[in-house]
C-alpha cells in the first residue's frame, strides 16, 4: 500500500512539472500589434527610430530586440539607426521582436519606407542692380544652389510689391510695367527647386530710392539770342520731385528762374558763353549741367 501511494506521489510530481512552461507557469508570450517608422517619410540622412505597440497579458515589462535591414540586408540593431551609406531609392524596414523576461514573442516587420533626397539650399544669392529707381528696368537674381542629390535645379523667386503680390515666378522681374513710385518697397523669396524638394527661401527687400534729376534731352550747345535770353533747361526729377535751380556759373546779367529752371537775362556783347546750372530736387539730390549759349 505504501509502495503505491508512493508512486502515485511520483507521477503526479511528473504531471505538475511537465504542465508547465519555459518562462513560467500560465506565462503568455508577448504580442506585437504594430511597428512604425519615424520619421514616416525618411530622407537619406534621417535617424530613423521605431515606435512599438505591444501587449503582454501578465502585464511584463518588455524590451524588445530591434533589427534593421536595408535592400534586404540586416545593417544593425537598436532602437534607432542612421545609415552612413544611404542612398536615396534604398529600401528600409525593422524587424522587432518583444520579450517579457521570460518568453521572446513573435518578431514583427514594420511597412518597408523609401529613402527620399534632401532639399537643395540657396548658399548665396545676388540682387542686380543692389538700388532701385523709378526708372531702374529689371531686377535679376542669380544664387549659388547646392543640391546633396546632384539634382538639377531652378530658381523661381515669389514677388511682392508693398503688400500685393505680383503675378510673377522669375528669377528677372521687369520694373517697367510697375509703375513704381519713390519709397515704393520689393520683396523677393528666392526658392530653389530639384523637381521634388524646394529650398527653404532666401528672403530679400528693396527700395525704390530717390532719383537725381536728369535730361530731358541731352543738350551741350543751346543757340539763343545773347542779349534778350529765354531758354528753358531740359531738366526733370523722375520722381516727379519739385526741383530748384540755381546758377553756379554765368556772365554778368544772365539769371534763371529758381523755380521754372528758365534762363533769362543778356549777356550783352558775347557771343559765345558758358552757364552752369544746377538742379535739386526736395530731397537734396542733385544734377549740374553745363550749357554753351551761342549767338544766331
């Protein structure tokens, strides 16, 4: 009798450790339900991580086993990874596999991402001409562009004039259609392009300056009538400024209106003389001009 219970004893020591698991008794292994790439659309200099959704029913902590395979071919392992030696196109995906401390679970894959290029960069930029005027034709701009994926590129450039955009993506922008006025300001976001990735833009800002007077028409010899004098000089502000004129240089009896720029006066018996006018505008901007006067 003793002999049996004996045996009976044994068997039933057999049964209890052969119902139980590796990890432990009534352990479940942990369970992967989603394994996502960050970024979501990695460049080829990106440090890319895993971000891990995962349950384990006995509420285990978990770390997890992290590989990295590229093109198919496992490069490395962690929780992040940056590859050296990316190109754009290569394929990238994780493979992880959870463990409780007890029980590695099935190893997930995560969706397989496509390295994308980098975005050009604008490393230096050129306004011409550096001052505007009301009668400046054209602005251009040239910059230097540096693109990591060898990509060709275009330049475009976004215009505003005081607040209003203008409907213009060139690079050279034509002023004469503007009908820009003194003070008048510019703005300029140059953007360079490879065909998928913009730079980010290179912003500047000008203004319309204030204009010298200029010729009307350009005149060195004015025929004119010594003693009864009356010549207009042909002298405007492109500003439209009012100007002030003033003789630097004349003979005796010459005078000029300071308001009209008309010459007036007698110079008596020569027949041959010179005047030097000049001409200022509200600003204090200014144009000399020299006129030789001969007799008819």
């Amino acid at each position: 009798m003793e002999f049996v219970l004996l045996v009976l004893l044994v068997l039933l020591i057999v049964i209890d450790c052969g119902g139980k698991k590796e990890g432990g008794a009534g352990n479940t292994p942990p369970e992967i339900s989603e394994v996502t790439l960050l970024p979501l659309n990695p460049a080829i200099n990106s440090e890319i991580s895993v971000r891990i959704s995962a349950l384990d029913k006995e509420g285990d902590p978990l770390t997890y086993k992290v590989k990295w395979l590229v093109n198919g071919k496992e490069i490395g392992e962690g929780m992040s990874f940056k590859y050296e030696e990316a190109k754009r196109g290569d394929k990238i995906f994780a493979e992880v596999t959870p463990f409780d401390g007890k029980e590695w679970g099935k190893a997930v894959r995560s969706r397989e991402a496509t390295l994308g290029g980098l975005p050009p960069r604008i490393v230096s930029a050129k306004i011409t001409p550096e001052s505007l005027f009301v009668n400046t034709p054209q602005i251009i701009v040239t910059a230097m562009i540096e693109d990591p994926d060898g990509d060709s590129t275009s330049l475009f450039v976004h215009w505003m004039l005081n607040d209003d955009r203008i409907p213009d993506s060139s690079n050279v922008l034509d002023l004469r259609k503007l009908k820009l006025k003194k003070n008048d300001r510019i703005t300029g976001g140059a953007v360079a392009f490879d065909g998928e990735f913009k730079s980010e833009p290179f912003m500047f800002e000008l203004e319309i300056a204030n204009s010298a007077p200029v010729f009307s028409t350009r005149v060195d010899s004015v025929v004119a009538s010594p003693e009864s004098l009356y010549y207009q000089v042909p002298i405007i502000d492109p500003d439209g400024d009012k100007l002030t004129f003033e003789l630097l240089d004349a003979p005796s009896g010459v005078k000029i209106d300071k308001n009209t720029g008309i010459i007036y006066g007698s110079a008596g018996d020569v027949n041959t003389f010179e005047v030097l006018v000049r001409a200022t505008d509200t600003d204090g901007a200014y144009l000399d001009a020299k006129f030789t006067l001969t007799a008819p």
